[in-house]
C-alpha cells in the first residue's frame, strides 16, 4: 500500500493560481460527537483527542490522575467508542478532480464509515491514512469512526494466534494493567508500565483533513544533507512525491534555494499520471563555509533557511520552506588496544562526544494533554541541566514534530527507538505489514531532523529473547528467533536502511552493536560490557559502592526510583493517602517491591525519618527518597564519566550516560529527575552538576581518595584543583589544598590526584566520621567545575553534625528571584521548596559549608516574593532526624 505522508516541519500549503489547479485543504479539527458502544453516553469531544478527555471535558468524569481512578474509570477503555461528525463541504465539488480524507493517526482499532459507506479501516495509530473519497463527497457528509476497544482487540489478535504463544500474555499484576499490548500497534506503555497507569485511550489523536486537488498534489517532501569528503562538500538529498491526476504528463521545474549559503538550484521535472517521486540532489556552494549543528555544549545549532519551489504546468506553483541542518554522524566501532570488543561511540561533524542524558517517556497519557509548552518546558530542562542526548523510549510514542523541532534548536541528540518494548512480537504477515507501512511513514516524517543520530530497533527485546525474561518453551526458541530477526533484521533494519542512510541503526537496546549483526541479529549475551549498549540496574547493592556497576562501553539505562514531591502528590490524593504504607502509595507504586527497595537502599547511609506527625513523617520519607536517588545516580553517573578514556581489566572507553528516566507520566513513584508538570527533583539538580563540561570526580579505591578530572570541553586546558577538609561542626574548612595545574585534555577523564584518606584526614586533624571533603576545579579562563563532595562515612554515624537552621532572603530581580540563604551549621542536601509555585533554582539540594550562599529561582509563571516566601520550605538532613 502506497501511503500519502504529511510534510514534516513545515506548511505544506499548496498556493491556489488558479481556480482549477492546485490543492484546496479543509481541516476537520474541532468538535466531533463521541459515542459509548450502547448509546448511553453521547458528548461533543474535541480532535484531536480522545474518549477520557472528553468525558473529562464535560464533567462526566474526575480527573483520570486521581487517587484510584486508573482503576475507576478502566470501563472507558473497555467500551466500543464511536467518532462522528457530519459538515457541509466548502468546496464546489463538482471542479476538484480528487479528493482525499486524510487521518495523521487514529488511536487505534477503527472502521470508517464516510456516508455511509465503509472507506477502511484502521489498526495502527503509528500510520497516517488517507481515503480517497472523490466518488462519495456530497454537499453535507458524515463521517462516522467505529471504534474497538483496544484491549478487546488485543486479546482477540492473541486468541487468534494459535501456533505458538507471543509472551509476555499480561503484565505483572502490581502494574494494574491489561494484556497482550504486543498484539496492537499502540503506546505500549497505554497498558501499564512499571512507572505509569492503564489508559488504552480511543480517538483521533492527531490531524484529521479534507484536501481537493486538480492535476496534481504533494503528498510530501523529505531531505537529508550528506557530506561527501571526497569532494569536501555537502550535497542534499531532497525526495518529494506528487499524486498526479492528470491524464496528460505534468511538466515544469523546481528550484531549491539557500539564500545564506548562495545556492540556488533548478531542475526540470516532467510527473506522469499516478504517484511519482522525484529525486533531486543539490549541491551546496562550495565557496561558503557551512556551520554545523552541534548538540548542547558543544557549538551552535545553526540551521538554514531553504525554500522549494514547483512551477508547473497550468499555473500551478507549489512552495514550501523548511530549515536544514548539517552534520554528519557515525557510530564507531571499532577494535581498542587492551580490551576485548569494540568501541560504541558517536562522532559527530568528526568529533568524539560523550552522550550525557536521560531516555524519555510519553509526557503524558493523554496526548491532546502534551501541548508545545509542555514540550518545551522539559525539553529545555533537559539542556538547563548540561544534556545532550536523550533517548526515546521503544514503549512510547514517535513524537510529535514539535518535539523533534526542539530537539534540533536546543541541540538535544536523539537515539530513536522503534516502538516495540520489553516483550516478543508476532511476525505474520499482516503484522509485518503494517509495521512496515508503519517504519517507512516514521523515517520519512523524521529523517530531516539533525538531532535524531541513531535508530534502535526496540527496546529490550533482544535482552527479553536471549536471557529468557519469559520463561520460554525451549521447543520455540528456534521459532521465536526467527521472528525477531524477521521483524528487526529483515524488515525494520532493511526499510531505515533504504530509507534513511544519513545515521547508523542498530537492532535493539541493549544490543552488541556490530557484534550482534555478525551473530545474525541476535547476540548470546546483548548486554555485554565490550560490545554496544547495557542496561543496568540494582537495588540491592549499595549504591554508593562504584564497583558494582558496569565498566560498559554505553550505558542506555540505569537508575533508582524516588517519591515525587508532596506539592505534586497533593493534587491527586486526599488525606488519608498521606503516609508512606498508605493504600494509596501502594496502589501508585507499579514496580513490585519498590516503595521497599528505595527505603533498603536509604538506610545505607541516612536514618529513617523519626517524626511522630504523620504527615511529616510523608514529607521526610520523600525528600529521603530524592536524596537516596540523587546521590545513587550521582555515583552510577560519575564511574561511567571517569570511565570515560581509560581500559581497567580489559574494560572501559564508556561514552554514554543515558539514566532511566527524564520525565513522569502521571504522580507517581518512578526513576524519572523530572515530575509530572516539571518540577525539578532533586537528582535534575545533581545532573546539572555531574554533566558539567568540566567536572572533578571524586572515589576511593582501598582507602585511598582519587579526583579525575572530566572534560568534554573541544581544548585542553590547564585546570587548578582545589580539595577541602571540612569538619561536620564548623563553617570554616579545616585544610585547603591547591594542586595543579594539571593538563586536563579535550574530551578526556584523566586522574589527577590520589591521597591515602588517612593523611587527608590528618591535614584537618580529624576522622572519617568527622570531616566531609569537597573540591573543584577552576582554569585560567576562570571557568569552574560545580563544587563536588565526597563522605568519608555514611551521614548516619556522622559526628559533629548539629541541626542547621537555615533562613532565605527573597529579593526580586528583574524576572528571577535572589535567595540568600544563611545556615548555622554545615548542612547536607539543602532542600528549598517552593511547593507548587512554577520554577526551578539554579542550583538545589547541595552540601552547604559556608555561612552564606546565593541561589536563583527563575519562575515560569509569574509570581511574587511574597508568593514564595509563603511557600518556601527548606529541608536539609538533620531536619528529618
Ligand atoms: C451501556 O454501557 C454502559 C457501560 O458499559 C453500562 O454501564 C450500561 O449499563 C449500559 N446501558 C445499557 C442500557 O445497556
Ligand atoms: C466491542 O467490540 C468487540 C468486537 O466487535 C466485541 O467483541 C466486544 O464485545 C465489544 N465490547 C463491548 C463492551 O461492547
Ligand atoms: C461549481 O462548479 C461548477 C463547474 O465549474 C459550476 O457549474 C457550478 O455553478 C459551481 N457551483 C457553485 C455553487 O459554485
Ligand atoms: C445510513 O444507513 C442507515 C442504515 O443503513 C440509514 O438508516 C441512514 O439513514 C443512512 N444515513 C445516511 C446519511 O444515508
Ligand atoms: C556560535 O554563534 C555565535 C553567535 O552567532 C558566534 O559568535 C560563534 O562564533 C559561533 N560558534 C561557533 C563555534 O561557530
Ligand atoms: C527563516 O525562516 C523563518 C520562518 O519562516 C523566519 O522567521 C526567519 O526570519 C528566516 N530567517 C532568515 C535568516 O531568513
Ligand atoms: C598550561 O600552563 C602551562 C604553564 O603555565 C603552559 O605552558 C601551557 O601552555 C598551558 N597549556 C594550556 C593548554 O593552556
Ligand atoms: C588534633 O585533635 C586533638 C584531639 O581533638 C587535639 O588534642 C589536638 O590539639 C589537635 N591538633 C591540632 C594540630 O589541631
Ligand atoms: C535582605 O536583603 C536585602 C537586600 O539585599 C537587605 O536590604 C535586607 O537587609 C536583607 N534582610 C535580611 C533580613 O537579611
């Protein structure tokens, strides 16, 4: 099946000439009836959207999000839902040679009813269709979609499965979900997931419009930009495709234009009737030097503006504009001196660079919910807090174009899973079918934006198959194998690199790369530490102990889980919810035994909170909850940095960080940094310093303290490191040392100081439990590191450590807020909260070792100092004892 596609960043708004050529475009956004299966309910519901949302539009329903409604309100996902509007058509019919109905996605099981007639039907919300309609168009219409449930109808599909089962059948029973999510074409993440809710949502969850056209149409235009070193210039590759209608071959030219660059290229076309594609490919000006895009930290995201222009035949002009970037990327793997394997890292515009990130999840489980500010409030998070990367997650969605748009201004790499996620899939083939119409639909969309730099072919997968998540029959290994190399190998992997050649693809995540490749696409061990990427995760170890992680060459996942705040908490629950063994804590918590597993990990170094109020015994768990996360993937973060250039056993060169997980779903327990709504926790605080372009990190191996020096700045540098003892009962540091400077190179982690802790301890005249260390880096070009920390002890058996009291001044200051702080006592992970006031501080939950320190707060909403003083709560660790 040919399918139309939808142009990507820009209009595609075909200028009208005349009255008979062209394409009219009519847009069927806006209010449609919704339906329940047996007529009961009947409401307006907007589109895009879906069935919750207008139920929750109209007061028929709370919010989905509160307290138990998941449960609640499950009966929406289980009904049959009907769309229907009826509209009188804008245009003369009778003059439009072709007219189409096109659905950018459709969430997800519909049949499609247009008068009356049956035009197709729908099974895949990752697709967009289009229906021809010329012959049924009226002057009033009715469109009505008939909706399955999804969970009905996955549960069908798997029933009608007979041969062998596709595992897993349903998720665990903590995640309140339903089964067989593999078998749809959906968000699997829509069924339940370890971190968020069952909401198998129904509706038309993206643009939904009429076009008419004369002669012929553009049904889209995509580009990539490729460096031929040879040559030494860019060349881009520009394909559009035309729906031609006209029985007489449509002639004329396009012209392709770079104003910035001086290019300025013209072609002549000639489209025969059907559907055509033109290649063209366009050679930049060679006398003009070319800015690249660089992801964050790295340079500018320089785009350009390109306009394209069709002149064809009967007066008809087509013009569209969109920018373009250029970069080229490579995934390197290669043999390295001294270890088994092969590197994975990313060059990008030819040069090495660390992926610092997180992996994104859907931002809400209602998409008509994620509007262009939510976007861009997370996504500029993500940069705020020295990223550069993130990686979307295979269990969620193809974003919207927006989200890649940001992506490519705020230079934020992009490792593009497939949406396949933690399970097998069925390989028939009208599966395969629709995935491939699926994955060649995707690639076109995206393929022109800079920041995607890798396709991955599912998440887990290969890991799920080859280390036996599910417990399979041993008699179907063969067959289950055979499905996963169909699917990722010979359909997925084949039609991207067809498709797309300007970035590497790799068949999972985690996957041995090349490795695996060579292994026939699926690898005996795919989480190795030479090969590819891992994903790691432990709760049982204690996390402050760097030896228990991976010295991998990529780690594209690993974390802990915290409690979000109370403020975000508070929206959806009531007051019998607000304790830590509440039935609701309970029922949020979606990962078996987590609310447990984060207090284990707690009590290695901190007491348990103490307070006889219950709800302020809620309040401390959960900052203690943040602190334990925080300070774990601190640790987890900064062994994979200081891995970073060296080999330790045969193992090392890691050059990827990617933590589970940036953003929430809903309020809830979960790994994410950032909560439901933005907030900030206090581990986003901690990345913003551990992925500082320049950073110390500080361990000890045998009792001997070492301090790397992290690098990812594009020269050397000369950098002074200075290391203080300070004592737990006073403001002023014991001993400050100042050593260097050392030659910290581009884009390296090189040791830089070792001191057995013992002589440490006697330059300050005290002991383990007494003394804290702290130190920093600062250069000529009096650039510093962030101030970075190191316990001699767990907090708990801390000495000297008194109760601070710790007091703000507010002031204002233009559109941020200064917050002087002043503190009694040296105090461990300062916590200022302002509850529910929008807005993030410069800097939060740090070790305070001087009487006075300086904080912003920069609202996204505006507020006053009184507002904040009136919320301000500030927390350190004693507070909680
Ligand atoms: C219609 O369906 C709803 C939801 O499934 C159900 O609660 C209701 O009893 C049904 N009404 C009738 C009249 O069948
Ligand atoms: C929804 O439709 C499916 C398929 O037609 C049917 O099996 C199921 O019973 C329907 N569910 C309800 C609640 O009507
Ligand atoms: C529609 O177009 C046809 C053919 O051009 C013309 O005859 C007719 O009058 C038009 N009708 C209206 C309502 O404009
Ligand atoms: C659609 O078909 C139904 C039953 O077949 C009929 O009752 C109805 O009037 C038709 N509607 C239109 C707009 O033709
Ligand atoms: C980035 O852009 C700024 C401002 O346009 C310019 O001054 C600077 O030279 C650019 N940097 C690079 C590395 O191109
Ligand atoms: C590029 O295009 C955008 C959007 O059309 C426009 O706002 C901007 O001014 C253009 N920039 C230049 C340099 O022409
Ligand atoms: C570092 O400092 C030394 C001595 O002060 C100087 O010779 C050298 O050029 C400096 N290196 C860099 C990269 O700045
Ligand atoms: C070190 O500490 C001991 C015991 O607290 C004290 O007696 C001694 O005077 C201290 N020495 C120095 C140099 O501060
Ligand atoms: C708060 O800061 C302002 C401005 O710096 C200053 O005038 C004022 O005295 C401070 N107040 C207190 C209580 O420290």
């Amino acid at each position: 099946m040919r399918v139309h596609l939808l142009l990507l960043l820009t209009m595609c708004s075909a200028v009208l000439v005349a009255s008979v050529a062209g394409t009219r475009s009519y847009s069927l956004r806006g209010e449609w009836r919704v339906r329940s299966g047996n007529g009961s309910l009947e409401l307006p519901g907007m589109v895009p959207g879906c069935v919750h949302s207008a139920l929750l539009q109209q007061g028929l329903i709370q919010d989905p999000y509160y307290r138990f409604n998941d449960l609640n309100y499950r009966w929406i996902s289980l009904d049959n839902w009907t769309y229907s509007i009826e509209f009188k058509t804008p245009l003369n019919i009778s003059k439009w040679q072709k007219v189409n109905l096109i659905f950018e996605g459709v969430d997800t099981v519909s049949s499609i009813l247009f008068n009356n007639v049956t035009i197709g039907k729908t099974d895949n919300m990752f697709i967009r269709y289009s229906f021809d309609i010329t012959s049924i168009i009226r002057d009033v219409n009715s469109i009505e979609l008939h909706f399955q449930s999804a969970v009905s109808y996955a549960a069908q599909q798997s029933k009608a499965h007979t041969r062998y089962e596709v595992p897993p059948n349903c998720p665990p029973p903590v995640q309140k979900g339903e089964c067989h999510v593999n078998f749809i074409r959906k968000e699997q993440c829509s069924f339940s997931w370890d971190w968020g809710p069952s909401f198998p949502t129904q509706g038309i969850w993206k643009d939904v419009r009429i076009e008419a056209f004369n002669i012929c149409h553009l049904n889209y235009f995509t580009f990539s930009p490729k460096y031929d070193s040879t040559a030494q210039e860019w060349n881009l590759e520009i394909e559009s495709s035309f729906d031609v209608v006209s029985s007489k071959p449509v002639g004329g030219r396009v012209t392709i234009a770079i104003p910035k660059l001086q290019t300025e290229q013209t072609y002549n076309i000639e489209l025969q009737h059907g559907e055509r594609i033109v290649e063209l490919v366009v050679k930049i000006n060679k006398n003009i030097a070319v800015e690249t895009w660089w992801p964050h930290g790295h340079g500018n995201q320089t785009g350009y503006n390109m306009t394209i222009l069709f002149e064809l035949d009967g007066g008809l002009n087509i013009e569209n504009s969109a920018k373009v970037y250029f970069r080229t990327v490579e995934l390197v793997e290669e043999p390295i001196k001294g270890s088994p394997g092969l590197s994975f890292y990313f060059r990008i515009n030819g040069f090495p660079i660390f992926l610092k990130g997180s992996n994104w999840i859907p931002a809400d489980s209602f998409q008509d919910r994620v509007t262009s500010d939510v976007l861009r409030l997370l996504l500029q998070s993500v940069v705020d807090a020295n990223m550069n990367a993130l990686r979307v997650w295979g269990g969620g969605i193809y974003e919207q174009d927006e989200f890649y748009a940001l992506c490519d201004e705020l230079g934020i790499m992009v490792w593009q899973d497939f949406l396949f996620a933690s399970a097998l899939y069925p390989a028939d083939q009208r599966f395969l079918d629709s995935v491939r119409t699926e994955v060649v639909h995707q690639v076109r969309r995206l393929k022109s934006h800079p920041s995607i730099i890798i396709w991955s072919g599912n998440n887990e997968n290969e890991a799920a198959l080859m280390m036996d998540w599910f417990l399979i029959n041993p008699l179907h290994l063969k067959i289950y194998i055979k499905d996963y190399v169909t699917l990722y190998v010979k359909n997925i992997r084949e039609l991207v690199l067809a498709g797309d050649t300007s970035r590497p693809f790799i068949p999972s995540s985690p996957t041995n790369g090349a490795q695996t490749m060579a292994e026939g696409g699926v690898s005996h061990n795919p989480n190795s530490n030479h090969y590819g990427d891992v994903h790691f995760y432990n709760y049982i170890c204690d996390c402050w102990n760097w030896m228990v992680f991976p010295k991998a060459r990529f780690v594209s996942e690993y974390g802990y889980q915290s409690w979000p705040s109370f403020s975000t908490l508070e929206k959806v629950s009531s007051k019998n919810d607000w304790s830590y063994n509440s039935k609701f804590s309970l029922h949020r918590q979606h990962h078996k035994g987590g609310n447990k597993e984060m207090l284990h990990q707690a009590k290695f170094h901190f007491k348990l909170p103490q307070s006889t109020d219950p709800l302020r015994k809620f309040k401390d768990t959960i900052y203690l909850t943040q602190v334990t996360q925080a300070q774990c993937v601190k640790t987890e973060t900064e062994f994979y940095l200081r891995s970073r250039s060296e080999i330790v056993g045969g193992k090392g060169h890691s050059m990827g960080a990617l933590y589970w997980q940036l953003n929430d779903i809903w309020q809830a327990p979960s790994w994410a940094s950032l909560e439901y709504g933005g907030k900030w926790k206090m581990l986003h605080y901690f990345a913003q310093r551990f992925f500082a372009p320049l950073l110390p990190v500080g361990f000890e191996d045998r009792d001997v303290f070492h301090v790397y020096g992290v690098s990812d700045l594009h020269t050397d540098c000369n950098a002074t490191l200075t290391v203080r003892v300070h004592t737990w009962s006073s403001l002023e540091p014991l001993c400050s040392l100042v050593m260097g400077p050392f030659v910290i190179k581009a884009g390296q982690a090189v040791p830089l100081y070792k001191e057995p802790v013992r002589k440490l301890l006697g330059c300050g005249n005290c002991t383990r439990k007494s003394c804290v260390l702290s130190f920093y880096l600062s250069t000529e070009r009096k650039l510093f590191s962030p101030t970075n920390y190191h316990f001699l002890s767990s907090p708990k058996d801390a000495v000297g450590l008194l109760k601070a009291q710790i007091t703000a001044n507010i002031t204002q200051q233009g559109d941020t807020f200064v917050f002087d702080l002043e503190t009694s006592a040296v105090a461990p992970f300062v916590w200022l909260d302002v509850g529910s006031i929008p807005g993030r501080f410069s800097d939060n939950g740090f070790l305070m070792t001087e009487k006075t320190r300086t904080v912003l707060f920069y609202p996204w909403k505006p507020t006053s100092k009184r507002e904040l003083e009136q919320s301000l709560h500030v927390t350190s660790l004693t507070d909680i004892y």
